[in-house]
C-alpha cells in the first residue's frame, strides 16, 4: 500500500467512519485529509532527509509496520490511536503542530479540534504505510528517505496536491510555509499582520 492508496481508502464507508470520528461534513473530513496527508508525508521527507533524525524515523518506522492499522482500516478508523497520533505529530512537526492543524482548518473548514483530530489520526497511517513499504522492501534510513523524496515529489509536481498547498501557503516565495502559515494563523485571530 503506498500514500496514494490511502488517499482512495478514505472514500465511502471509510470517510464516513472518519466523518463520524471528527464531526463536520464529508467534504470538510476530505478536504482536511487532502490538506493533512501531504502535510505529514512532507514532514516525514524533511526528517528522513535529515542525517540527524533518519535513524529516529527508521526506528520509528520499524514499530509502525501497518499490519495493524491498514488491515483493519475500517477498525481503526473508528477508534484511531490519538495518542499515537499526537506523538507522531510532535515528533514531526514540533512546535508547529498546532499551526498545521490550523492550517488544515483553514483549508477544510473544519473547526481546529477537527483538524488536530484528523492529524492524529492520519499520522499513524501514515507511518504503517511507509513502515509497510520499509518492511516489504528490506529498506534502511537511506531507502526510507529516497521512498519519501519520491512519494513527496509525486504530491509536489506540477499540479500536485502539495505543491498547490504550498504556493498557496507560501506567500513570500521562501520555500518555507512556517513563517507564511504563522502569519495567517495570525491575521486569522486577529493579531500580527
């Protein structure tokens, strides 16, 4: 199973097993995982990429193997491991998880617990994707991160998924959507403009 695979696992009964979980509409629920996907696997790329943090992600990805999770997706999905989730996503995105789930909101009109609760959800699955690909194929942190690079530049082309979350989040053209992402959670609640 790779991430795109994931993307057309949450249709039908399992988006509206997601919807039930996170409240909202199917739309909103869709649109925050087309916005929360590619948000955690460009994290995940970042830390693979990262000789300082491969290692901890291989290991990471040697516990997250996704015979769990993406066996019974239907089952998770109902009672997702938000604690995982919420473990996966400090790890990840640091400091910043509270801006990307605002991010997400924003994008999916989901209120912002909405959001944190599809991230939480989503990251699990994520990492049992990869750790699934990392299992099935023998890779170590250097075959990990090639897997990312490759998985993040099919959601980066032309036209991608990511690349329209980045242009559109990356308003001063830096390359980073942290800064931009600050200022709109800013504007968004009124504050620095």
């Amino acid at each position: 199973m790779n991430l795109e695979a994931l993307f057309g696992l949450l249709q039908g009964q399992d988006l509206g097993k997601l919807t039930e979980q996170i409240g909202g509409s199917s739309t909103q629920v869709k649109n925050g995982v087309a916005a929360a996907l590619p948000a955690i696997l460009a994290a995940v790329n970042k830390n693979a990429n990262n000789s300082e943090k491969a290692e901890g992600l291989n290991n990471a990805l040697n516990q997250h193997d996704g015979s769990s999770v993406l066996n019974n997706l239907g089952s998770y999905l109902q009672n997702p491991d938000l604690k995982d989730g919420a473990g996966i996503l400090g790890h990840l995105f640091g400091n910043n998880t509270q801006n990307v789930a605002n991010a997400v909101s924003q994008s999916s009109g989901l209120d912002n617990q909405g959001s944190m609760k599809i991230l939480q959800t989503l990251a699990p699955l994520v990492l049992g994707a990869l750790g699934q690909q990392k299992k099935e194929n023998n890779l170590d942190a250097q075959g990990i991160g090639n897997l990312t690079s490759n998985l993040a530049s099919n959601f980066t082309g032309e036209g991608g998924i990511m690349s329209t979350i980045t242009n559109m989040l990356d308003a001063n053209k830096d390359g980073n959507v942290v800064d931009d992402v600050m200022g709109l959670v800013g504007k968004f609640f009124g504050g620095k403009k």
